[in-house]
C-alpha cells in the first residue's frame, strides 16, 4: 500500500484538504489503498488478512469487566456487614480467652460463616447478572451495513469493514468508520455525537470527510473507508470514556425509599433493644452487688446483646428491594430477548407494565411491510396487474413513450438499486416501497442498468417525511442535453402540483376537472382497499439547472398512479384485541392517506365506531381547547408530520397523565421516541438513530411482541410486590418478637447467626424464588397501574398485617407457655425451645413464601411447578434449615428436635397458608 495508517487517519480527522490534493483527492487515495470506487476490494483473502493486520479491525477496544473477585469485595463493603464482622472479631477474642479454643469460638466463627454465606450469595447474583448485561450490550452493537466488495453488493457487520471498503449509506445509517466522501447527493451529517454542534453539516465533494459515530440526517451517498476501530475519532473518544451503568430505574428510586424509612425504624429499635438489654444486666448486677467487678462472661453477655441489636437492624433493612428489581428485570430482560425485545434500558421493562397507551406506527409494525404494486392507473386507465399476463397486456396497450416516461420515472427518481448477487440472482435493494415499485418497472420490461446510464443524474433529494415527496433532475444526452424533473411521493401532495397529465393515447393534455376527479376518485377507491397509494409526475425543466438548485415543486405532467399492498401482519387483530382487554388505549400514527390508514385501523381493530381518524395538518390547526377534546377519541392520525407525532405524545402524557409507549423506525420518528414513557425501535426497519433514541428494540418488527413487552413489564411490577409483600411480612415478625422479648424477658430468643440465616432467606433466596415468576395471561385482563398508583396497595397491607399478626401470636404464645406445650425439662429446656421458635419461624417464612405467589387469588399453586427457580429455592431452604438444626447447632445455638417437635414446627408453618387464603376473602 502507498499510504500509511496514520496519514490517512490524519487526513480525514483533520479535515486536511491540502493533504487530500497531494495524494490525488479520493481517488488518488482509492489507488493507493489498491480498490476501486465502483467494486470495492477484491475478494482475495490473504489480501485481506493482511489489510487488517496492517491497518486494525473495526472494534472498539472494551473496558476489561469485573472479575467475580471486585464483586465480593464491594458485598463487603456493607456497613451492617461491617460493624457484624467486628462484633464477630471481639467475640472470638473474648471467648477464646474465656472458654478456650475450640468451645470458646463458636459464637463467632457462626457470625462469620453467616456473613460469608451472604456476601457470596449476593456477589454471585451481581456478578451473573454483569455477565448478562454484557452479552445484552453486545447484541446492541450488532448493526449491519451495505457494502460493495468485489463488485456485489452484500450486507456486512460493521465489525468487518477495513480502510478500502466502499459503504452505501442512506438516511438514518451511522457512519460505521472514518472515510471519505466517493458520490451521492444532499448529504446532511448530524455531528453532535461527537462534537455537540447541532446544526447538521454538508457532505460533498468540496469538504468530503465522514467520521465515525456521526448519523446521516438526509440524502444518500457512497463513502470510501480509510480508517477504523481505536484509530477513529469516536474509537479515540471511547478511550477516553468507558460506558457508564445503567441508571437507577425508578421502582429502585422507589424501593431505596423504602428501604431507608424501614431501616431506620429498625435502628430505632435495635437501640431501644440494646439498652432494655443491657440495663436488665446493670439491674441485676446492681441486685448481686457485683456492679464493680465484670467477668469475662459478662462481657461476652454484653457483647451477644450488641450483636442482636446490629442484627435486628440486618434484619430490618431490606437491601434485598433493590436486589429484587434488578434480579426480576435482569430475568426479564433474558427472557425477552428469547421473545425477540431487546431492552436497551432496565427502566423500560418496568415502565411498560404500567402503559395505558400505544402510538404505533402502521408500516412495517401493523403491517408486514412486503410491499407489491397491485393496481395501478396509468395514463388515465386504471388496470389491475400482479400477474405476467396482465404486465403483458398493460405492456401492450401503453404508449410508447409514456412506457419510456414511466420507466424512465421508476429507475432514476429512486432511493433504491438493482443489483446482480454473487449468484448471479437479481436483488433489489432499498426500502420496501422502493422495491416494490422498481419491481413494477422490471416487470414491464424496463432494465435498470440500461436506463440509469441512458441519462445523467444531476440532483437527487431522497424521500423525506415532512415533504412527503422525493425528487431527481436527468440530463437527457441523446436529447441534446434536455433537463427533466421527476417527483413521487403522498399521491394527493403530488397531483396538487401537476397541471397535465399523459391521457390515453399517450398525449400529454392540460388537467381538466374532470380528469382531476377522475384521478382523485381512483386515489380514494386504491386507499379504500387498504393500499398505499403513490404518484409519479415529471417536468421539462428550461433555463438550466445547478446541483445546488431547488427541485422545481409545481407545474409537474402526471403520468400515473400506484396502489401498493402491504398486507396486516398475522396476529395483529388478536393482540390489539388483548391490549383493549388490559385497558391500554392502542392508537394509530401514520404518514400514510387517511383512507388507507382507515381501512388497515378497521382491519385491526383499532378503529371503532366511536373513535376519531384526523389528518396531521388538521390536527396542527386545532386549539388547546379543541385538543383536549379531541385527543382522547383520536383513535387514527394520517398524513402526519414527526412534529405532529411528537405533540400528539405530549399532550398524553402531561395533560392526561397517561404512560404512554411509541413505536418507531425512521430517523424523523427520534423527537416522539425521547418524548414517550418507553420508545420502542424497529429492529429490522429500523434506522440506528431511531434505536438510539428507544428503550427496546423490537427484533422482528411485530405488534404482537409489543403486547409481549407489556406483559413481561406487568409481570416484572407484580413480582416485585409479591416479594416486598413477603419481606415486610418477615421484617415486622423479627422486629417485634426480638424487642417485645427482649422488653419482657430479658433475653432475645433469636440469635445473631438465626437471623443472618432468616435475613438471607427472605433477602436473597426470596428474591430468586419470587422475582422469577414468568407471566400469565392473566396479567392482561386487569387495568394498568398508570402513573399514579402506589406501589404498596391496600391489598398487599391487609396481606402482610393479616400473617404478621399470626405469626407474633404463635411466637409469643410458644415463648409464653412452649414449655409446658412440649413437656420440656432440665438444663436445656430454654435452648430446646428457643430452637422450636426459629424453627417455626423459618417454616413460617417457607410456607408465606408459597401463599405470596398470588396476592389476590386463593390457588397459590397454578404453574408453580413451572418454575423451577421456585422449587429449587423451597427445596434449599428445607434442606438448610435441616442442617442448621441437627448438625451445626454449636454454631447456630439450636439442638437437635425430635421427630414430634419438627412436626409441630412445620405444622405451625403450614397454619399460615389456609390464614393467608381466608385474608385474601376481606374485601379492601
């Protein structure tokens, strides 16, 4: 090669003019990086390795992730965990020097086994989900790119463009790597990603550089590659910046909230508790008369009442909340993608189960988005076509040179290209209305090649969705040089310029009344049956024309019309049916004719008898007071402007109070998309500026997998008030029996190690067991929680107030008269019964856990054997809590039960289940 790495990257990042005339412009640059600006790099492979060995590859370097390690370091660092482990410290000291080792460090090395367990489970469960958020990032990035190689045009990742690569870039596109500008026309580049200018810059042959990073805000062009990866701009701006995490979702917000108020009421009490604790102690020294000389074991008595208090504040604060919603949304988000979403923000999960409305668009989401011509009225007789026969025969009865207008029309006023494949197959390429219509041209016989080189292109403005028209001008040569206009676009827009039109016979005539009729009759009949209709018109342009000149927009000939079927998409009907059920409002914005917005919104259910369908220039004429009548009934909006989709938006979310979620795929939809509660992008017809600016993309561009959206962000939002329901309940339980003994007896009956192990059922373990409940359909039969509901409901209080009652009843009572109920005697009777206590109270906790998979409905065991997280995490518990009991009692201070006791235990459990099915009948 005649160039290295760093003179090109210097060339193009300093915009270096100069430079770029010393080594020929960007053809002299093409030589030298051996490859043509019309195929591209030659297919040789070991070419190409050495290329990228020479050069580098088009990837950014990534931040090295976090290594299991850093996150039982950061578990570590939590400050009740802390203050634990010091209690746990002084407690082996002391007892060792009291007791002796081994005896003496029971009580401690159980503290700290118990701490251990929690910050590994805990650095377990951040360090999946880290893993999972980096296999979602790298879906993200996955973006593809049209690129000429070996004179094919063929779709590539961007990961494998090297300098030398000749790329097709079209409205939306990113530009996948620094490069230079080969051909194209009207090139708007949106640079603010990279330099915060957010006045679009022109693209042309006189400032010809393209940086990475940038979006293509209009036209289409070919750019030639001549730097990728770290030695980019955008790749050097990665560098220097490695992505940040995601921000706290706003049911975290929530929870953290929560979490603090509860906490803090837990440090009130713990207080309260050490000091009835260690004032019980003072009293009866005091009584003894030994108030002045302090035992060992008196310390370590003192020290075990510091311990519960720090634990009941362990106990207390539920740092398993904020666990619990990213372990749900992280589960969702994992299965999600399963159901072809993509979530690019948490958020948006929980958000989306608390939707009351959907702005869709119809192309593409409601509708297939295969487009064929088939009807079609051209030179004023409307024909039927689709099949070879009848292209014949339209072939047959056509002028002559309306035929050549019309082909001529169809291949150079087009955003699209006919290409061979490497199969030698013909493959069109461009949007699926662009397809359709070069089809249509093929078909009549035209061929691409040969008219696209029987003109000059002079000027070619791409389809834009506030225009709703394209436009090219052709220098004729074999016409001495004539310019000619052609226009397509919104078939109404397009004939409200026309003054002629072609008849019949070919003649081009002036545009009479009643041809005007005529044609807007066929326009209303074509939208009528649900097509999509377009026009084509042209012009002879006199008096010369420059690139930089406006394309002329009245005074056009029309030579046709075009009706285009796009059928509705399989399943479409169903889930706007399902979607009406749950109580959210699914609403229509097109660009497209209003008749033929109508009949697809019949089509899918979406427009009912009472609803209103508005076209977008009468929408932008109403009042406030007009709007806030209207906007609730408006059920279709046609022919509307991204501005129009945008106040749509808004209007439903501030004045309505609505959560509303938007669909997405063109550059122009990015204002409604940041607008909206939950953006939702294309994934397939998608421009990377619409999926930049959503926060789910929808792989397969289906309404149905919206639906699925909403119900996985219900899902999300119940399972969470199923586990903070069960939590609450557990937290006031420990809370209230440990202070009310303490008050009352003196002495705490549940041990620092018994509540570690309860806190890490409830934290840890109860978040798995309940935030992993996949959806039911059910979930879409009842209302959405909008924006205003509490999070805590008045079912979820009856629910937890009702078993917490319960539970501190069974307790007290078995504190108050356990002795006499179990006929225990001698030395170790209390620590007997203090076992049967955190026995029952653990089995409490299990047989809850089941009772908290519905909140309202008494059948808690629908589907649970579905979910084996579930099973897996009841099983464990058991199991544990069988071990804790028999065998590690000189850790936990429990002792072995006999098989009379561990019924009872269980028993007492079980009672809560038919308590919490009898709650669920008081109406709240």
């Amino acid at each position: 090669f005649d160039i290295c790495a760093d003179e090109l990257g210097s060339i193009v990042e300093g915009h270096d003019v100069k430079k770029l005339r010393f080594h020929g412009g960007v053809n002299g640059i093409a030589q030298k990086l051996c490859t043509s600006t019309n195929d591209g790099l030659p297919k040789d492979v070991d070419a190409l390795n050495r290329r990228q060995e020479l050069f580098g590859i088009n990837k950014f370097a990534e931040s090295e992730s976090k290594s299991f390690w850093v996150f039982v370091w950061e578990a570590l660092h939590d400050m009740t965990l802390m203050i634990l482990a010091v209690c746990a410290f002084v407690s082996l000291i002391v007892g060792i020097a009291t007791e002796g080792w081994p005896k003496g460090a029971h009580d401690g090395l159980g503290i700290v086994a118990s701490i251990m367990l929690v910050v590994f489970v805990t650095a377990t469960s951040d360090y999946r989900q880290s893993l999972q958020f980096k296999d979602l990032d790298k879906e993200k990035k996955k973006i593809s790119i049209q690129v000429t190689r070996n004179g094919f045009r063929q779709k590539m990742s961007i990961y494998e463009l090297l300098p030398g690569d000749i790329v097709h870039l079209a409205i939306g596109d990113q530009v996948p790597a620094d490069g230079l500008f080969v051909s194209g026309f009207s090139v708007l580049i949106d640079e603010s990603s990279l330099t915060g200018e957010s006045e679009p810059v022109m693209v042309g042959v006189e400032t010809p550089f393209l940086l990475s990073g940038t979006k293509v805000q209009d036209g289409s062009c070919k750019m030639l590659i001549t730097t990728v990866g770290m030695r980019t701009q955008w790749g050097k701006l990665m560098a220097t910046l490695s992505e940040g995490g995601d921000d706290e979702t706003p049911l975290q917000v929530k929870l953290n909230g929560v979490a603090t108020i509860i906490g803090k009421i837990g440090l009130f009490f713990a207080v309260i508790t050490f000091a009835v604790l260690v004032q019980g102690l003072v009293v009866r020294k005091w009584k003894d008369g030994s108030h002045v000389d302090w035992s060992a074991e008196e310390a370590m008595e003192m020290l075990e009442y510091f311990a519960i208090a720090v634990t009941i504040v362990v106990v207390a604060v539920p740092e398993g909340l904020p666990l619990a919603v990213t372990l749900s949304l992280a589960f969702a988000m994992k299965k999600m993608m399963n159901d072809k979403a993509l979530v690019r923000h948490l958020a948006a999960c929980e958000t989306m189960g608390s939707a009351t409305t959907i702005c869709s668009d119809k192309t593409g989401t409601l509708t297939t988005n295969h487009m064929t011509v088939v009807k079609s009225c051209i030179c004023m007789s409307v024909r039927e076509v689709g099949n070879p026969s009848k292209f014949a025969n339209m072939k047959s009865e056509l002028h002559d040179s309306a035929l050549k207008l019309l082909l001529q029309s169809i291949f150079n006023n087009t955003g699209g290209e006919v290409v061979m494949s490497k199969e030698g197959k013909r493959e069109i390429l461009g949007t699926p209305t662009e397809a359709a219509i070069l089809e249509f041209g093929l078909s009549l016989g035209g061929d691409f090649q040969a008219e696209r080189e029987a003109v000059k292109l002079v000027k070619l403005e791409p389809f834009n969705s506030t225009k709703k028209r394209m436009g090219a001008v052709v220098e004729l040569p074999v016409e001495g040089g004539r310019l000619r206009a052609h226009s397509k676009g919104a078939s109404e827009i397009v004939l409200a310029s026309c003054e002629k039109v072609i008849n019949s016979k070919g003649e081009v005539v002036a545009l009479d009344d009643s041809s005007l009729k005529f044609l807007q009759a066929t326009i209303d009949q074509f939208a009528s049956e649900a097509l999509r209709t377009l026009c084509l018109a042209y012009k002879e342009v006199q008096g010369g024309f420059s690139p930089n000149d406006l394309i002329p927009e009245s005074g056009y000939t029309c030579i046709g019309i075009v009706g285009i079927k796009d059928p509705v998409r399989p399943g479409v009907k169903e889930s706007v049916a399902v979607c009406h059920a749950a109580g959210i409002a699914v609403r229509m914005v097109t660009g497209d004719n209003i008749n033929t917005a109508k009949a697809i919104a019949r089509e899918c259910g979406i427009l009912t008898s009472d609803g209103v369908a508005i076209e977008g220039p009468v929408f932008r004429e109403k009042s406030q007071a007009e709007l806030l009548e209207l906007i609730p009934k408006i059920q279709v909006m046609a022919r509307s402007s991204p501005l129009d989709k945008h106040t749509l938006v808004k209007h439903l979310r501030t004045t309505f109070d609505d959560v509303v979620a938007v669909t997405g795929d063109g550059t122009n939809d990015a204002p409604a998309l940041h607008e909206a509660d939950i953006g939702l992008a294309m994934g397939i017809a998608g421009t990377e500026v619409a999926k930049e600016s959503a926060d789910v993309i929808i792989l397969d561009d289906n309404f149905s997998t919206i639906v699925t959206v909403a119900k996985w962000g219900r899902s999300v939002y119940i399972n969470i008030q199923k586990f903070v329901q069960f939590q609450l309940t557990v937290n006031v339980v420990a809370l209230v029996v440990n202070f009310s003994s303490a008050c009352m007896t003196g002495s705490a009956p549940l041990t620092a190690v018994q509540l570690l192990w309860v806190n890490m059922i409830m934290d840890t373990l109860g978040a798995l067991a309940l935030a992993t409940e996949p959806p039911n359909n059910a979930l879409m039969k009842r209302p959405p929680v909008g924006r205003k509901g509490h999070f805590i409901t008045n079912v979820m209080w009856r629910n937890i107030l009702g078993q917490s009652f319960y539970q501190f009843l069974i307790i007290w009572k078995l504190q108050a008269s356990g002795k006499s109920m179990f006929e225990l005697e001698g030395s170790d009777s209390d620590l007997v019964l203090n076992t049967i206590i955190f026995n029952s109270f653990v089995f409490c906790q299990v047989f809850n856990e089941i009772s908290s998979r519905e909140m309202e409905s008494i059948n808690v065991f629908k589907g649970m054997l579905n979910n084996y997280v579930f099973v897996m995490v009841l099983v464990a518990t058991v199991a544990f809590q069988i071990i804790i009991i028999e065998f590690l009692g000189t850790f936990a201070n429990t002792t072995h039960l006999t098989s009379h006791q561990w019924g009872a235990c269980v028993l007492i459990g079980f009672i809560g289940m038919p308590i919490a099915a009898i709650l669920k009948l008081v109406p709240v």
